[in-house]
C-alpha cells in the first residue's frame, strides 16, 4: 500500500495522484536491495520506501518503529533528542553502487529548467564542478512536482521554458513558496532580457542571481562570484534563523 503519512512526524504528506503514480513508477523500477528516498514536506526528514515485498517484515519481528524507518534512524532521533550528535548514515555503504533514484543528503541538489539544449548543458556542467547534482523535469508541472518532495538547494529557469515569466507555471510557484523553504533555495533566472549580476534586476523577480543567455560562456565564473555574494549577504542571517530555530 503507498505510504501516506510520514513515519517521523505522523503528518500527512499529501500526495497528489500524479505524485503517487511517479512514485509507484520509481518504486516499480528499483533493484532489489535498493531504496527510493524523498524528504517529508512537512519535518524534512529522509522517507524510504522499498519495493513492496520488501518493506513487509514478519509479526514477530522486533520492530519499533513504523515502515520506512530504520532502527538506525530511531537511535539517531534519540541521539538528537539528548543532545549528542547525530551518528552519520552510512546504509549507502552496503547497497552497493548509489542509484539514480536515490538522494544523498550531502549532495546539494540543482533543478534546470532550460529549454535550450547548449545553454543547459553548460548550466549543469558549471554546477557540477561546484558539486551539485543535476535534474532535469520533464515539464513545468514535473517541475513543481519534483519541488514539493525535494529540497533543492538551486533552481535555475530559463525564460524560454514557459515562454516568459510573467505566465510561469514555475516562476509564480517559486514566489508563492513559503519564506522558510524558499530562502533555502539559490533561485537563478537566465534570459535575453537580464543584466547579469544586476541584484536590483533579482529582487524585482523575487531571484537571487539573474544572468544574460551571452554570458553561458563565463557561467561558472558568474555563478560563483553570485554565490559568494549572497553568503556574504544572507549567510549571517540564515546562521541566525537557524541555530535559533535549534533553541
């Protein structure tokens, strides 16, 4: 049975019908001994979910704590509830080779949405070399789809995706979205009508970095100056609402 509620939190996750089928698709796909993992919307903790029969345990197993959480998770939330560290998960270690559908929480992870074969190809080369693991949805519904399970730590649209922003499933997604999850995100928007690096430009499009589409050539060297700016602006800030949030 699709899981509906998060194991951690006990919320419900409020999957949509083209969420659930994406996940059964994804679930149905796997190798055995492999996981598919997303974060919960709700306490951003890991969910795993296997392939049906192997997320059935016997009766009288020695089992605390609901499918999808491991005894490992359960000492790492006592762990976290006494204060002490928590213990760094290494399941990865003995399933072998990393699968596609699998999240590394360590991983920052990137959302390209460029139409334009060259211009995202270089967009997703410049990110990996900074470490960042690259998607590409398959639409813009996909798109926000993927956003809703996943914590993107970058999310770059082109204006030729939807053609313009104005009308952008994704754009008016992305400035709706609430101000926790959004700051979290390096929202980056490309286009024939931006001034690269032009913050007040940015902030009219409620984005943190825009670029020129003539400036793909350099787009490591503008990415990195745009990301060592917003940490020298934001990062103290974010610190701040961070280690008060641990209080």
């Amino acid at each position: 049975m699709m899981i509906s509620t998060c194991p951690h939190c006990q919320q419900e996750l409020g999957l949509t019908d083209s969420q659930r089928q994406q996940i059964e698709g994804t679930l149905a796909k796997l190798e055995p001994g492999k996981k598919l993992k997303f974060g919960c919307p709700q306490c951003k903790k890991s969910i795993e979910l296997a392939q049906e029969s192997e997320n059935k345990v016997p009766e009288s197993a020695d089992v605390s704590l609901h499918a999808g959480v491991s005894q490992e998770e359960s000492d790492q939330d006592a762990a976290e509830e006494f204060g002490r560290p928590k213990a760094p998960n290494i399941n990865w270690l003995s399933e072998g080779e990393i699968g596609e559908q699998e999240i590394i929480d360590d991983v920052p992870q990137l959302l390209v949405m460029v139409n334009n074969d060259p211009i995202r190809e270089k967009i997703a080369a410049a990110f990996e070399q900074m470490g960042y693991k690259a998607e590409i949805p398959k639409s813009p519904s996909d798109a926000i789809d993927r956003m809703r399970f996943v914590d993107y730590d970058a999310v770059v649209l082109h204006a030729d995706y939807e053609g313009g922003f104005d009308n952008s499933m994704v754009h008016s997604h992305m400035k709706a979205m609430q101000m926790p999850k959004r700051r979290k995100i390096y929202y980056i928007l490309i286009g024939p009508e931006m001034h690269t690096l032009y913050g007040i430009k940015a902030l009219a499009y409620s984005a943190n970095l825009v670029v020129n589409d003539t400036e793909m050539d350099s787009i490591g060297l503008v990415l990195r100056k745009g990301l060592r700016d917003y940490e020298d602006l934001f990062g103290p800030f974010l610190a701040a609402l961070q280690a008060n949030a641990q209080k």
